[in-house]
C-alpha cells in the first residue's frame, strides 16, 4: 500500500513541477499547437500553446512508479510492465502525430492509416504478450483472461486466444480513440481520465484485499497482480493531477495525441489486466458518450446526405456552438464523469456484497 501512494504523490510532484519546465522549454522550441480551421472559432485564440504535454504525463507515472517500487524494495510485476508498455507505445504513436503536426504546421498529423497501423502493432503486440504462458503465476493466472467479464471473468464465455487478442485490439484502439476525441477543451480529458484512473486505483486495491491469493472465498478475484496495477493507476491519477493545474482553463499546455492516446490504451489496459472490460463502459461514460457521438455524426451524415444531428461533433462543440462557455462544458461533463465513476464503483461493490 505504501507504494500506491509514493508512486501517485511522486508522479503528481514531477507532472506539477515538469509541466511548467515543458511549458518554457516546448515554447522556446516553437511546439505550438495548430488549430482546425472548422472548429469554433473561440479555438482560434488557442493556435500557439505549447502542446505535447502528453510527454509529462508519460514519464511523471513511469518515474514514479520505478521510483516507488525502487523505495519500497519490491520488484515489478508482469502485468504493471505490460500496462507501461501499453501506456508509452501508445504514447510514442502519439508523439509522432503530435510532432508532424508541429513540423509541418497543420493540424492533420499521421495519416489515419498510419496511425492505425501504430495501434494495432502495440495493441497486438500487448494482447499476445497478456496471454503468454510463460507469464503465468503460481495460480496458472496469466496478465489477461481467455474470458469475457464485467466485474469478474464470465466462466462460461471462454474464447479462443486469437478472438481474445482481436477483443483486446477492439478495446484498446476504441477506448485511446475516445480519449482523443474527448481531448478538444482545456482540461476536459485530463480532469475526467482523473477520475476514471482513480476509479481503478480503488478498484485495484479492494481485488488485492480480496485476492484469491491471500484468501480464497467464492468471491474472491483472480487476477495477476492487483496491488501493482494500484501503483501503476496511482501514479497516472497523480500526473493527471499534476498536469491538470496547467491544462485547466486557460490551458497554458495541451496534453496532445501523445497524452490522450496513452491515458486511453492505458484504461483500457486496465480494464483488461482487471478483468473488468465491461464495467469500463460504465466508469469511462464520457468518453463513450464522445465517441457515440462522433459515429451517429458521420453516419447520419452519410445516410441523410449531407444532413447532421449535432452542431458539431465530438459532442463537447455541439454545446460550444449552442453557446455554451467553454468552462461550463468542461465543468458539466467532469459532472458527468464523476456520476459514472460513482455508479462503476457501486455496481462492483453491489456485486461482492450481494455475493458475501
């Protein structure tokens, strides 16, 4: 337990003090953000604010976590290395839209191809190495699950290990292209990614206390390495934290694709390495909500010829353009988040204590 907090309160120190030396430094350097020229024109003003802030976030939790592991003379799990990996190698996809777009001053970055092509290798390449035998525990666990779950492993949805690794693709690349699509206000993505990566601290936490483990119950969890993940969801939560004094309006930097496509990948992986896949769609409400949105856009938009269902889409410019302060968006949707994350943690709790 003592590493869950060194490692979230190290990562929040570095991400707060780190971000403002990234805001100077990225500045000098000329690594503005551009801005889409169809996009509320309150946004205009924004074109020029430093941007891949993403970097902070990345390397406050992987210091942190490294460093309370270090602190805490305990060793690294399987699974909290897998969700780092995740975590960077999404955030390297990231790093390279972000930097096309500053080196080429536009705001398309990689080519939707290739930056498919980035996440499906890191998602693949995660999903083959969770279901590697040889990561195996004493308990024949491995990272990762054959099964499909909600709160805890559906025993009777068991799935061949190519059907898994395709689901863990879908989950991966869907959850860190819904952060992305969140990511359009200051601090709305990192305020509600916050939450939901507290969420799976507390979560993580409450699987170690009743671990199978330490002591087997019939309703007990099987999964690797509960208490590390903590350490992992903590020091995210806390360069969250950190880099949000900064990103908050107005944002004095912006996390980029480099933040937003890591802080995805690695609630996904979460969710994942918890076994608690479906219950994301219910902690991480906001960012469904988003990418529904987007979706119902571009197909009515489609189907109806040329017609729309919102003003603009991801749904947060639908309430710009209604007129909406920008802070008041953000405010309302961290409202949102807050709700979902509180109704997440109390359908798992709802589970164990109807089971006890």
């Amino acid at each position: 337990m003592r590493a869950v907090l060194l490692g979230g309160g190290l990562a929040l120190l570095i991400s707060l003090l780190g971000t403002r030396v990234a805001i100077r430094q990225f500045t000098r350097w000329g690594y503005g953000q551009e801005i889409r020229d169809d996009g509320p024109t309150t946004h205009h003003t924004k074109r020029g604010t430093p941007t891949m802030g993403g970097v902070v976030i990345i390397l406050a939790t992987v210091v942190g976590y490294f460093a309370a592991k270090l602190i805490t003379m305990s060793e690294p799990s399987a699974s909290a290395l897998l969700l780092l990996f995740l975590f960077v190698g999404m955030g390297l996809v990231g790093f390279l839209d972000d930097f096309i777009k500053i080196y080429k001053q536009r705001s398309l970055g990689l080519r939707s191809k290739a930056k498919m092509v980035g996440q499906t290798v890191i998602a693949l390449t995660f999903g083959a190495l969770a279901l590697w035998p040889r990561l195996e525990d004493s308990r024949e666990n491995t990272p990762a699950s054959r099964h499909i779950s909600f709160l805890r492993d559906l025993e009777s949805w068991t799935l061949p290990t190519v059907v898994v690794i395709l689901l863990i693709w879908l989950i991966v690349t869907a959850t860190s292209n819904g952060v992305n699509l969140t990511d359009g206000l200051d601090g709305l993505a990192t305020g509600a990614s916050m939450m939901v990566f507290g969420a799976y601290t507390l979560v993580n936490i409450w699987q170690f206390n009743q671990f199978c483990g330490a002591a087997p119950s019939p309703k007990c969890y099987e999964v690797r390495d509960p208490l590390d993940l903590a350490v992992v969801a903590a020091a995210i939560t806390g360069a969250c934290f950190g880099f949000l004094w900064w990103n908050a309006s107005p944002a004095q930097i912006f996390m980029g694709d480099t933040g937003s496509l890591a802080l995805g990948s690695a609630l996904a992986g979460l969710a994942i390495l918890t076994r608690t896949e479906l219950l994301l769609i219910i902690l991480g409400g906001i960012f469904v909500v988003e990418t529904l949105s987007v979706v119902l856009q571009v197909g009515f938009f489609r189907i109806s010829g040329g017609r729309r269902i919102f003003r603009m889409a991801p749904i947060h410019h639908h309430f710009e353009m209604l007129g909406w302060e920008q802070v008041t968006v953000v405010i309302r949707f961290w409202i949102i988040t807050g709700l979902c994350v509180a109704a997440g943690l109390g359908v798992f709790y709802a589970e164990w204590v109807a089971g006890t």
